[in-house]
C-alpha cells in the first residue's frame, strides 16, 4: 500500500481507503459478521482511513454502527471520516442544521454510533449549500473541544467550495471522480491542489460500472442503482456509461483488471488524492487494497483518456447519423 500526506495535514493516509455506504444494507442486504469481515479486510491490507455518514444505512446510522464495532481495538491505528446533514433527508424528514446546537447534536451523535471520543475529519453533507456558516461555526467549536481534528465537505461543486473555504479552514474534501467522470480535473481539483485541500473520492469506480462485470442488459436492483432504470434519460446514461467501459477494457493495462486500473487512475492525479470505494465482501475489500500498490504512468494515464476521447466521437457520430 502507497501511502501520502492528507493536505495540509500532518497524517499518512493510505491511497486507497474505503467508503462505507455499502455495508449499510442500501446496496444490497449483509449481515453484521459479513460488514465486520469486509472492514477487517481492509486494515490487514493496508487500508487505515474508512469513511461513513449519519445517514448512511437501513436504517440510517447503521453504517456507522457497524463501522465503530468493526474498529473495536484498533481505532487508535486509523483514521474516521464522517458526515453530518443528511440525517432524515431520503425519507422526506430531514434535521434542519440551521444552529450551532444542531451541528454539535448531530457530531455528538454520530461519535456515539461511532463508539469513539473524537472523528479524525467530519465533512459538510449539504452539497449545495448557499450559506456554511453555521457548519463552519459548529465545526469549529468542536474543533477546539478536541471532538474533530479536522473539517471539511463533500460537494461535487467548485462555487460551494469555494464559500466553504472562505476562511481558508477547509482541510478536506470529498467529492465524485472516476474515469466516468473527469469534471472534477478542469477546476476543482487543480484549486484544492493550490490550498492545500486534501481530496477524498467517492464513486471512483462509477458505483461499480467500473469493476466491468456488468453487460447492457443488466437490471440493478440495489435502492441506489434501481434508479438508473426509472426514467429514459437515466437509461440512456447508463447505456453510455457502460459502452465507455467497454472501450476502457481493450487498453487497460495488462497486469491489472478494469477495478485497479480505474482505482489507479484516480489516485494517480498530482493532488494526491485518497480513493474510498465501496465493499460488500472481505474479497472486495482486499482486491480494492492491493490497487493501492502502485500508480499508473503518465503513458498510461494519457492511453485511458484518448481511448475515453475516441468512445465519445464514436457515440456522437452514431447519435448523429440516427437523427
């Protein structure tokens, strides 16, 4: 395992850490010894930075949960990443945050499902935010309560982190990034590098398209990706994804499956940043582990991108002809 400084921050984290939406029952049922294995996989094979939320799971807060109990004995050995505002937010009840109070509430909630005395990094789950500044008030006096060592927030958008680095106190940031999804490389990333900002990513293998084992006929039927089945346009989308995965397949590196070469890509970039992908099973957890022992090369980083460039001329040319 490859590991780098977080930002700003005087830790060693490894390259590849791992996101712990799946072990909540959203993608799918597992039961609590499964949930334990699969963390337990991970930190014998280098992983030492696991990431959650308070509204992660059926019902929410599992994922926490589950994560503080896997941790037992070896919590002083890694570091915890989680997320405040989304409590209630997928039922239509959400937590309004809109006091310090509530912010320290819900921090102070998450330690106990965490069963810990502080979080190593606790981000902003709002990811359009207009105003943070009860967030950064909130987070900030935990800080100086020593409950966070550090705070941040998980937005896919470069004006929202923009406000939330007002100040200049934004450590982290979480966002979406794979080789589906370059945006991040022309703004976001390139300004976390020039503050500093430690970069977490979420989605780096496409919510599993990029694993390759799924064909153009496949029904998911997980409460995350069912969704993609529900409206035309989200087929469609999920059609293109797919083919663009098809075509990454042909120039993948040879020693490497689709999964690692796809890991590698994204911790690849010069910002350093740390993958977090997901794990249903200790077997995925180790394989997504040993992707974290090298990088990809400047040739090869550059390969995977024309092969991206020449999918999308092919599927525009094809699109055209049809109209």
């Amino acid at each position: 395992m490859l590991y780098r400084q977080f930002g700003q921050l005087d830790w060693q984290v490894s390259a590849i850490g791992m996101g712990t939406w799946n072990i909540g029952n959203q993608w799918g049922d597992i039961d609590d010894v499964t949930a334990f294995s699969t963390v337990r996989a991970a930190f014998d094979h280098g992983v030492n930075l696991f990431d959650t939320a308070e509204g992660y799971g059926i019902p929410m807060g599992l994922s926490e949960e589950r994560l503080g109990k896997a941790l037992i004995g070896v919590r002083d050995q890694v570091y915890i990443v989680s997320k405040i505002g989304s409590w209630g937010r997928r039922n239509g009840s959400p937590i309004p945050l809109d006091s310090v109070d509530n912010v320290r509430l819900c921090v102070q909630a998450s330690l106990y499902r965490l069963r810990t005395d502080w979080v190593d990094v606790m981000l902003c789950h709002e990811g359009e935010i207009e105003d943070p500044s009860v967030y950064l008030e909130g987070f900030e006096a935990l800080q100086q309560q020593g409950l966070i060592r550090a705070y941040g927030i998980s937005t896919n958008e470069y004006d929202v982190l923009k406000r939330f680095n007002a100040n200049q106190t934004c450590r982290v940031l979480e966002l979406d990034y794979s080789l589906l999804n370059r945006k991040p490389e022309s703004k976001i990333l390139p300004y976390c590098q020039e503050h500093g900002i430690a970069v977490l990513v979420r989605g780096p293998l496409g919510k599993g398209l990029l694993s390759g084992k799924y064909a153009a006929d496949t029904v998911f039927t997980d409460s995350i990706r069912a969704r993609w089945h529900e409206k035309d346009n989200r087929q469609q989308k999920l059609q293109q994804q797919l083919a663009m995965v098809e075509a990454l397949k042909a120039v993948a590196p040879s020693d490497r499956d689709l999964a690692a070469t796809a890991l590698q890509y994204v911790i690849s970039h010069p910002v350093q940043p740390v993958a977090i992908p997901g794990a249903k099973s200790p077997q995925q957890a180790t394989l997504n582990a040993a992707a974290g022992s090298q990088l990809l090369t400047a040739e090869q980083q550059l390969q995977l991108v024309a092969e991206l460039a020449q999918s999308d001329k092919v599927r525009s040319t094809e699109a055209a002809a049809v109209r």
